[in-house]
C-alpha cells in the first residue's frame, strides 16, 4: 500500500466532504430523513470524530504506545481491507463507541472547521507511518488488530462509506 497514495485518496474524499457541505442547504442539514436515520449534521458528526479517533490509533501505532503483538485482523477486517468497502450489511455503530462519540448535530461551521482538522492530522500521521513496523497494532471495535497502515486505509474507507450515505440522505430529503 502506497502511503502517499492513501493520502490522496484521503484528500479527495474530504474535498468531497467540504463540497458536500457547501451544497447542502442549511435548513436541510440537520434535518432527519423522512425514512428515520442520521441527519447530514448527524453524519458530519459521526465521521468526523471517528476519522480523528482513527488518526489518534495510527498515533499510538507510529509512536509505539500501541504494543507489539501477533494480533491481526479479523475476518471483517481482512474483508474491509481487502475490498475497501464495509460488507453489504447494515450495521450500527458499536453501543461503546456510540456512548464515547455519540453522532450529534453540528453546525456546517463545525463540519468545515472539523475538516481542516482532520485533513492536517491526516498530514502529520502519512510523514510518520513509513517508519512504523508492522507488529505495532491498535483494537478496533470490530475489525481486529489494526497497525498504522490499516488504521491509515481504513480513514479513507470510512469516509467514503458515510460519503455515500450523504448521497443516500441527500436523496430521501430532495435535494439535488
């Protein structure tokens, strides 16, 4: 895996992000789909918080406060890595991780600002990841073992999988 290619992909995915924003009309983005679900603040909320707790493991993986262990990933996540996509399920945040980043409303400011955020961290740990090794792996709520460069590729998976569930609500709410 190519870190400086990740990085890309990860950029070009939050520039999406930031577009998203810009389109989306303020008296619809934290409005509830009529089907139930997040509302596009809601999802801000959520990625954006998930993405940085990502960037905090990749951390501790190229810092070496993650210890070393033959721990690896588990079936979903050798399925997630391998495929860079979630499996075709629905599936709800884990209650853990919900009660420590539970999805909340934010304002499109906050989304912009929680952006420029993420994209820098984002910078900090690809500079540090090429001299990680391997062995040095963080628990993820349900993929497995995770070291630098998996926590790295699973930042852009992620953002791509709520990018969609954007269009998804976008959608339902009639907006173009």
């Amino acid at each position: 895996m190519s870190i400086i290619k990740e990085q890309k992909a990860i950029s070009a995915v939050l520039d999406d992000y930031r577009k998203q924003v810009d389109i989306i009309p303020d008296e619809a983005f934290d409005v509830t789909p009529p089907n139930g679900g997040w509302s596009c603040a809601e999802v801000y909320s959520h990625i954006m918080q998930a993405s940085m707790a990502s960037t905090i493991a990749t951390e501790r993986c190229t810092h070496g406060t993650a210890k070393p262990t033959n721990k690896k990933l588990n079936f979903w996540g050798w399925y997630v890595m391998l495929t860079s996509r979630f499996p075709p399920i629905k599936s709800k945040v884990p209650p853990k991780v919900e009660a420590r980043m539970p999805a909340t409303k934010i304002s499109k400011e906050e989304a912009r600002n929680l952006i420029i955020k993420l994209r820098k961290r984002v910078d900090e740990m690809a500079i540090l990841i090429n001299t990680t090794p391997s062995v040095r792996r963080s628990q993820h709520p349900r993929l497995g073992m995770l070291n630098a460069e998996q926590w790295f590729k699973f930042i852009r998976i992620h953002l791509q999988h709520h990018l969609r569930q954007l269009g998804r609500i976008k959608k339902q709410l009639k907006i173009a």
